[in-house]
C-alpha cells in the first residue's frame, strides 16, 4: 500500500491509545542515524502479514512527529540490513509521509512465505508479541515448521481411547446427521459411519473425534480445554470469575458464551411495539462465532499440548486467543467470501454435522461466520473485531461499549441501547470533555483523520450522547457532551 497522511495520522492514533508499539507496527526515532532493526526485521518476517517500521516518531512523547534527514540513508541502510542481517532475507518498501513540514520514513516488511520461515538473525529466530519482539522458544519454532505442509494433527489417533469413550447423545447425533445429508453413509453400520467420518480407527479415537464427541477428551488431552478469566476494573482487584471449561466441542461453546453472557452486562431496548427487550452490550452471536472458530481451528500439533484457549474480558475489551495461526487464508481475506481454509480439516468437517444441547450447529460450513459475526457488531454499534495472527497463535478482540457513561434506552429496534464503541468515539468523548467543539478543532485534538471523527461524531450522535449545535454541513457546527 502507498501511505498517505491520513494513513500515518490513523495508525499514531491508534499507537497513543494503545500506549506504546502493537504487534505490527514499530516505532523508531532514528535521530542518530540508521537504527539496529534485524531482531524486528526477523520478528515481521515471521508474521504471517509482515509488519510496519515507522522512523521520525518519538514514541516517549506521545508518538510526536519529528521527521528524518538523508532518507536515502535510511533507506540504503535498511534495505541493506533486510538483505544481510536476516536469513532468509525479507522483502522491504518505503514510503516517504511528509507531514507537518517533516518527513517520515514509512518501511513495509512483507513476511515470509512458510516454507521460508523461520527467518533469523544471529541465529535466532523472533516473534512480536504486543508492542516487542521475543526470541521464539524450540516448541514455538517446531510450530511453525510444521505448518510449512497441511497440518493432519486431528487425525492422529489417541492412545488408549476406544468407542466408549465417546458421549453416547452427541454421537447418535452426528450418525443421524451424517446419514440425512449422505445416501452412501445411510448405508452403514454405525462403526463405518465412525471410520469413514474419521472419527474412529480400529486402535482408537482419532483426536478429531475425542475433541468434537469425547465424553471427557480432557482425559486423553488436558490442553483441549478453555480457561476464561475477567480482569479486575480497578487497581488492587483480583482477576473475577476465573472459570477453567472442560468437555467436547458443543460443551466447551456454550459453556464460553454463558460466561461471557454472565460476565457482560445486560440493557434494555425498547422497540417500535413498546416492549423491552434484553440486549447484551456484545451480540453473543459475534461472541459465538469467534469462540467457535478458536476451538476448531486451534493448532493441534504436540508443540501445543501445554496451550489452551484463553478467553479474557477487560474493562474495554473481550480477547479470544488460540494456539496456532491461520493456514491456506490471509488475516485480510477473513469475512470474504475467498477466507474459508480449515487449518484441521477432519475436525471441521465432523463438526458441520454435530449440534449443541441446545440444537445449534457449531459450524454452518460455508465459512460465513466471521461475516456473521462483523454483521451483528456493526448492527450493535461496534466496531468490527481486530484479528492478530502470529503464526504460533491467533487472536479476535471485540470492544465493548463505552463503560463510562449508562446505557441510553433506544426507541428503535435496530439501534442499540449501548454507549457508542470504545476506539475512536472513546477519544472524540475524551477530546469533548472541555468545551464543545467543532469538527477541524476535534481533529487538531485527537490527532485523528476528518473521516474517523466525523464517523464517530455521528455514531455518538445517534446514541445520544453527544449534542450537534448549528446542523448538519455548517461550518459553524460545534459537538458537545449529552
């Protein structure tokens, strides 16, 4: 991509909110000359999607602008350090922003194809993990390695297990599943439909079948488990409602949404007829879908047998992590119609015939849920989910509503009840909380682009909590605080 100022102006935001560097962008000052970048360099070019360097930003003062001399420098220094610091080496753009009367040196490192991976330097290999990069432990990188070739870990059988060992009602349903939607399979026995369904071997369960059928596949597998924790709101709380979740596939989902259900907060909305309705600041649908998908597409390899999936709810957000990345689809081709790839093929396919107790299907099977999911988020009004795919784990944030102002009732069913979504309308809030304001003056505060405030502005207008003066397109309108 060619970087623009707004681009630029986008992503410092986004930095100042978060506080520091995230985990595809780095940040550099570069006021003595070229910096040292091969750790970051190896750590993007084991990213599935590469990473960004930003030089002539001083992070220490609140991500300021100061610009860069001699880019030719720079970028000869860089381009140099890509080729010869890492191997493989990786592949490096540039682009210069100027802006402010400076200029920046924008560097794109794109990442590396799997079968190059794991890039190193000094022989070491690097990841990010949130605003730095780490030396990837001997577990982390035989992880990657094994995802050069399509992974077949969910079809290794489990030692020990046997027929028994699966949950008697979910197996009778998935039989008569799969003999509805197969005329071939109608004509077998249940244990060929078990066999032909990869669900079971003649030594055993397949760890495909245990996940998705198992009685208790925690028995065989302690790692194919959920721990679900809410951080404390304020300093010196302890973590809240720490739940470890066990059970198969169908268990392990509902057991998820309920406790997100019960950790989350409830409002009312009022529809066109008058009545009430319940409705949870996070569509529990979108919640739903992000869960299914870490529990199905989890790594499955024996380089995660100590790595569950993590569900963790912080004051402005809710965090589902799996171990293991995306395989066969790009971060960018999630809710498209191209991003369908089952990185445990078996598993998939069993789990499109196996339904919860409460008769919901894990999975529809046309990879349409991350659609679903972004759908009902816009719907609530929040803001689509965030996806970070290292390679060696994957994870989906959703923010949550504003938490510092009450729900507002709405009259129409088809706006939510919710305060407006934590992000950019967070910091327009932030930036009203003097005197009111008008759209230049908003920008000049926020650092953000014309754009994102005015989609903010008339988000938080539409939720009440902010107040237009003048209308719509005069250049005299002012925003203030409800």
């Amino acid at each position: 991509m060619s970087w623009s100022s707004d681009d630029l102006f986008a992503v410092l935001s986004d930095l100042r909110r978060r506080g520091g560097d995230s985990t595809l962008v780095e940040v550099k000052l570069a006021s003595g000359g070229i910096p040292s970048l091969a750790e970051t360099l190896s750590a993007f070019g084991n990213m599935p999607s590469g990473g960004t360097v930003i030089l002539g930003v001083e992070e220490s003062a609140g991500f300021a602008i100061t610009g860069v001399a001699d880019i030719a420098s720079l970028e000869a220094g860089i381009a140099a350090q890509a080729r010869t610091a890492v191997s493989p080496p990786v592949h490096t753009d540039f682009d210069v922003v100027d802006i402010e009367g400076k200029s920046v040196l924008v560097v794109t490192v794109t990442g590396l194809p799997a079968a190059d991976k794991p890039c190193r330097t000094h022989g070491k290999a690097y990841l990010r993990q949130a605003d730095g990069d780490y030396a990837m432990s001997a577990q982390e990188i035989a992880q990657m390695v094994t995802m050069q070739d399509r992974p077949r870990h969910d079809a290794v059988v489990m030692e020990g297990s046997a027929i028994d060992d699966l949950d008697a009602e979910l197996t009778n349903r998935f039989l008569a599943e799969s003999r509805a939607s197969s005329r071939r399979l109608a004509e077998h026995n249940d244990g060929e439909v078990l066999r032909l369904r990869n669900v079971a071997r003649q030594t055993g369960l397949t760890l495909a079948g245990l996940y998705a059928m198992g009685s208790y596949p925690q028995q065989f597998a302690p790692c194919l488990a959920v721990t679900a924790a809410a951080a404390p709101i304020a300093d010196g709380q302890r973590i809240s409602d720490l739940a470890h979740l066990s059970g198969p596939i169908p268990d392990l989902l509902e057991q998820s949404v309920d406790w997100v259900r019960r950790n989350t907060r409830t409002a009312v909305a009022f529809g066109a007829d008058g009545h009430g309705v319940d409705q949870p600041e996070i569509p529990l649908v979108a919640v739903r879908e992000l869960v299914a998908n870490a529990l199905i597409h989890r790594d499955l390899s024996p380089w995660t047998q100590s790595k569950g999936v993590e569900i963790r709810l912080l004051p402005d957000r809710l965090v589902v992590t799996n171990p293991g990345g995306l395989w066969g689809v790009s971060r960018e081709q999630l809710g498209t119609p191209r991003g369908k790839s089952a990185v445990n093929e078996f598993l998939y396919d069993m789990c499109r015939s196996i339904r919860t107790d409460s008769g919901h299907r894990i999975v529809e099977g046309e990879g349409g849920g991350i659609r679903e999911a972004i759908q009902a988020l816009r719907q609530a009004g929040l803001a689509e989910p965030i996806f970070v795919d290292t390679g060696v784990s994957f994870t989906a944030i959703i923010y949550r509503p504003a938490t510092a102002l009450p729900p507002t009732p709405s009259m129409g069913a088809s706006h939510s009840p919710w305060p407006a979504a934590a992000g950019n309308a967070q910091t327009v809030l932030a930036a009203l909380a003097g005197n009111p304001c008008s759209i230049l003056e908003l920008t000049q505060r926020t650092g953000l682009t014309r754009r994102q405030v005015k989609y903010a502005l008339d988000r938080l207008v539409e939720s009440g909590q902010v107040i237009i003066n003048g209308g719509q397109g005069n250049r005299f309108t002012t925003y203030r605080l409800a």
